[in-house]
C-alpha cells in the first residue's frame, strides 16, 4: 500500500485544526473558506437549509432525551461551549455514555470534533477505557435486505454499546453519498480517538438515523475499489484519511499562497456559498466535469489525459469507445496497462494470455497486441475508468454542435411515447419532513389541486391522499366504463409511486380505506402511470440533466415563479404555515398552488411536445 496516498505531502504543523465536515467537502470550498478571495462574498444559506439544520437539531434533542431516559450516569455536554476538559475527565472515568462531548486537539492530525455520542467499549490494557463514536443524523440509514446485500449491524437506545448490536436478517445498510458523508465523519471522530488513547481495537462507528435505532459500521474492513490504480480495496479510514490529508495540503498550499485545486462541477455545487466564483469559471472553461453524471474522478481522469473540456470529449473516437464498452471494465483496465506500461507487456503478441479470453475482444478484432496499438490510448485509458463513455461522447456533441437541441440518442429511429384515450398528468408536493400536502392533477382542462394547510402529519398526508385517490379512481372508472383507455404521466416516478404507497397506508391506517394499498399497488404495476422522464431518457440526449425544470423549457414551457422549484417550495410552504401574518400565508399558499399547477402543465406540454416533434439524431452531429 502506498502510504504517501493517506497522509500530507506537505508541512500542514501551520494549518488551523479542522472538523470532520472538511474531508467530506469540496476541497476548493475548504480552500475558500479560509482564503476567500478578494471582495468575494459568500452567498447566505438558503430558506430550507436552514429549516433542515433545524429539524435535525430537533431530532438530535429528541434522540438525547430519549438516551437520558434509558440510560443511568449520562454525562450531558451538549450545552456547553468548551467541553474538552469535561469529555476528557468523563473518558478518563469510564463514563458509559457521553452525549455532545469535545475531543481534545489532535496536534499533529491538526483536527477538532465534537462526536454526537460516544459510548463505552472495552477497557485497554493500560487502564483507560476506549470508545466508539456515534453520529446522530436526521435521515434514513436501512433499507430492506437485498438478495446479495449484507445484513446490518444494529443496536437499541437501551442498549448503546457496539458488544450489544446484533445482525439484523431483514435489513442492511442504505447505500448512499449522504451516508458515505457520514462515514468520513466517523472516521474523523475514530482518528482523534487514537490521538487521545480513547480508540477501540474494533474500528467501528455508529449512525442513529431516523429509524431511531444504532446501525454499526466497520471504518477498517475493505469496502471496494479504492480512487488509485495499484490498490485492491480501500476501507473507510483510509478514504478519509486520503480525504481530510489532502485538504490539509490544499490549506497548507493557500497559506503559501498558492491556489492548487481548481473547479469542479459536483452535487455539491447548487447548495456551496462560493458557487458564485466557480459555476460561471466553469462554464467560461467548458469544463468536462459540467458533463451529466460526472464527478471528481471522471475529471481528474480525463484532464490527465488532456481531455479538459466537453468539445474535446466530442472529438473521441465514438466508435472506439463503444467497442470497449462492450468488452468489460476488467479487461479493458489490462488492455489500457499493455498500451501505457511497456513492462506489462509479455512475450508473445496474443492478447487471450495478457487479458483473458474475452469474447468481445475477438469478436471486435482485438486477438493481438498489435491490434490494440492501432487503438486510441487515450480512449482505451478513459474507457478504463470513466463510466458510460460513449453516451458521455454523445452528450458532448450535443453540447458543442447541438444548438441547444435535444436530440434522438443512437439507434432510435421513432419515438414511442404511450398514448391514451384519457391522460391525466399528476404532481405532489411534499413538506420538509416529506408528508405529502398537496396532489395535483390535469386532465387536459382543468388542474385539480387537492391540498390541506394544517401541520404535516400522517393524518393529514391521509386526509390529502383519500381525495385526490377517490377524484382519481372516479376517473379511471369512467373511462373504464366508456370503453376508453387511461393513462397517468408524471415526472420522476419513483417520487409519485412512494407518495401513493405512503399515503395509502396512512389512509387505511387512519381512515379505515382498507383497500387503498392494494387498490395503489394494482395501479402502479398497471402500466397505466407512465414515467415521462424515463421515456423521455430512453429516446433523448441534452448534453445536460433531465430535470423537469431543464426539459421544459426546450419545450417552450416557462413557470410563472421565477423561483420554482422543489427546494423552494419546502420553504415556502413551511412559511404558509408558520408566519404570523396571515396575508403572508394566504400568498404563499396560493404560490404553492400555483407551482404545483405549472409543474403538472409542464409534464404535459413536454409530452406534447415529444409526440409533435421531428427531433435530429446525434449521429448527424459531427465529432
């Protein structure tokens, strides 16, 4: 293992101690929060940030009190301000729980950090008592166990220790970004444990999600392919220890002077203060990475090939890459070692021995090493590691040739989008908590909105769904009736369906519509509710994202609220509930409405709009 990769290649004994948030963000964001450059200002936290911070404090003093009521001998320091000398007498002591400790200064890891819990583990060999950090967060962390997923690792509030967690055969850790945030934040909190005497020998950190149950994660065990050719896997410390070493360089480099990180468009990105600087530098630089669906890696990878702005991932051999698309990642990583490292290579021109007897390969015409050299190198080291390049080419060229155009995606001669005798276009809005307050449905003349304005709760989410269901299945069975077809189109409809589900739960819950579930789930696996955006994703190409918001207005449609969108409306419709003066609540009950009216005409104009157009296929655009 190349150590070099997971510590600082600089002297970083000058930079200000960090928290775990900094491993987890964008360097350049690290950078400028420290070194802002000149008269630039950053942009306030929005609205419904602010309402999320929050609920989650909410939540993490709700989850508190609920420790407190299980637990004898709690140290509490959540309250305090400076808390180092407390956390360190309670360690000291072998305190079982400690809720808002601070761990003391890492010097020479140059790290700060507040745990949100830290519970007892086994007592060392020295006498001190080691411990394992907990992070309280206001999200999901389980999901239901998959055919080839692991079973996670849970405990209970009575039971906090890492000793008491027991698998769990009916659910496994949620996969995703959020909870690999979480992780680096674990693995912070794990590396100041160290530094203080206070870490367990089992290197493992704890979640309380919203199931309000411990899930345990191991930080040291090899969890999959690492960012660096040569390792085999890269566990959870060495990712933050990679993460959090190299924006202490990029810091150390900023008090230096210099700037050694540049922009780089991430999911990131729409919430970061400082993305007033960077968005229109990368727009003004082409940037790869404003690409769809690419992040760091893809960057770095394609700027280390000199492939740095989107008209220059046009001009790569589309055809190349197709090949190797075909061929597997696996042995196209060989194949990209055979071209770039002469020492790979053995003696014998014959690929089979080199790469594997991949099928694809000899159906493409690859058998030799000689065949391989007459490829692009760049595209066979790009297609090694940047997924989907070929589409990636694609959007490219529409990018730079495109004119702003959608365009057919290859191999698409028709556009089939479903057609019915009676189409109803459908929308929800729901509140920051998720309970959904608002349906809304068009029928081609009127928008029917169905909406209550009292606090967020399962009542109401079912109070909500039993009206818009009934108007809804009243429809469907006229047309049934009539000898008509029907056919419901949303945008996003993994949103709807889990809207529907919950709200038919609540409502048979809370209501006594018994059948509401089973009348959903006959629906939704129907092939009447139709997802636009698939359809749309299927057949088109933007050189951009697939949001409604995006795709409209190619289409012609423009929302009335120049602020529109869902971000927003959680905000506002908290506002609509909660300000004192009701004229305010009454405009902003009325701009929910008014939203949710343009999102369902929006679905059906881009539907229109798919059916009536003659669209040009990105196989016309030249490369």
């Amino acid at each position: 293992m190349n150590d070099d990769l997971y510590r600082p290649r600089r002297d970083v004994s000058g930079v200000r101690p960090q928290g775990g948030y900094a491993a987890k963000r964008c360097p350049l964001r690290v950078y400028y929060d420290l070194f802002p450059p000149p008269g630039a200002v950053p942009l306030v936290e929005d609205a419904v940030d602010r309402l999320r911070m929050d609920a989650g404090n909410t939540f993490e003093a709700r989850v508190f009190e609920l420790i407190r009521q299980q637990h004898v001998g709690v140290t509490d320091l959540s309250a305090e301000r400076n808390a180092r000398s407390q956390t360190v007498e309670a360690m000291r002591i072998g305190t079982t729980v400690i809720l808002g400790g601070e761990l003391p200064l890492d010097p020479v890891g140059r790290r700060v950090g507040r745990p949100d819990v830290l519970v007892r583990a086994e007592q060392r060999g020295d006498g001190t008592w080691a411990y394992h950090p907990i992070d309280v967060k206001h999200h999901q962390t389980l999901t239901a166990l998959s055919p080839r997923g692991d079973s996670a690792t849970v405990g209970s509030f009575a039971a906090l220790q890492f000793s008491a967690a027991a698998r769990n055969p009916e659910l496994q850790n949620r996969t995703s970004a959020t909870i690999s945030d979480d992780l680096l934040q674990l693995s912070h909190y794990h590396r100041m444990l160290e530094a203080c005497g206070h870490d367990s020998s089992l290197r493992f950190g704890g979640i309380i999600g919203s199931e309000q149950v411990v899930v345990w994660h191991p930080l040291d065990t090899p969890m999959g392919r690492p960012r660096w050719e040569g390792l085999s896997a890269e566990s959870q410390l060495q990712r933050y220890d990679f993460e959090f070493s190299f924006r202490l360089d990029v810091l150390a480099a900023g008090a230096a002077g210099q700037q050694i990180v540049d922009s780089v468009n991430t999911s990131e990105c729409a919430k970061c203060p400082w993305k007033s600087l960077c968005v229109p530098r990368m727009r003004a630089q082409d940037c790869v990475s404003l690409l769809p669906s690419q992040g760091y890696q893809s960057w770095r990878m394609m700027r280390s090939e000199g492939v740095s702005t989107r008209a220059a991932v046009a001009r790569l051999d589309h055809a190349t890459a197709t090949t190797l698309a075909g061929i597997g990642t696996s042995a196209v990583r060989k194949m990209a070692k055979l071209l770039n490292d002469p020492t790979e290579r053995a003696n014998t021109d014959d690929l089979a021995p080199l790469i594997g007897r991949s099928t694809q390969a000899i159906e493409a015409g690859l058998n030799t090493v000689g065949d391989l050299r007459r490829l692009d190198p760049v595209v066979v080291k790009l297609s090694a590691g940047v997924g989907k390049l070929p589409e990636l080419i694609d959007h490219a060229r529409v990018v730079t040739h495109g004119q702003n155009m959608a365009h057919r995606r290859r191999g698409v001669d028709a556009v089939a989008v479903p057609q019915f005798d009676v189409e109803i276009d459908i929308d929800m809005e729901n509140a920051l908590n998720q309970e959904v307050y608002l349906w809304g449905a068009f029928d081609g003349v009127d928008v029917h909105s169905f909406v209550s304005w009292t606090p967020p709760s399962e009542l109401m989410e079912a109070t909500v769904f039993a009206e818009f269901w009934d108007w809804f299945t009243n429809r469907r069975n006229e047309a049934t009736q009539s000898g008509k077809t029907f056919g419901a189109f949303c945008w996003y409809q993994a949103a709807e369906t889990t809207a529907l589900r919950r709200g038919a739960a609540a409502a048979a819950s809370l209501l006594g519509m018994r059948n509401a579930p089973s009348e959903v789930e006959a629906f939704c696996n129907s092939g009447s509710l139709i997802d636009l955006l698939q359809v749309f994703k299927t057949h088109y190409i933007t050189g951009g994202g697939n949001s409604l918001k995006l795709i409209a207005p190619l289409a012609g449609f423009g929302w009335d609220d120049h602020d529109a969108g869902g971000e927003n409306s959680m905000a506002w419709h908290h506002q609509a509930l909660h300000d004192p003066d009701e004229s305010v609540r009454s405009t902003l009950r009325e701009r929910l409405v008014r939203y949710n009216r343009d999102d369902v005409h929006a679905t059906d104009v881009v539907r229109r709009w798919m059916r009536a157009t003659t669209f040009p296929s990105v196989e016309s655009l030249p490369s």
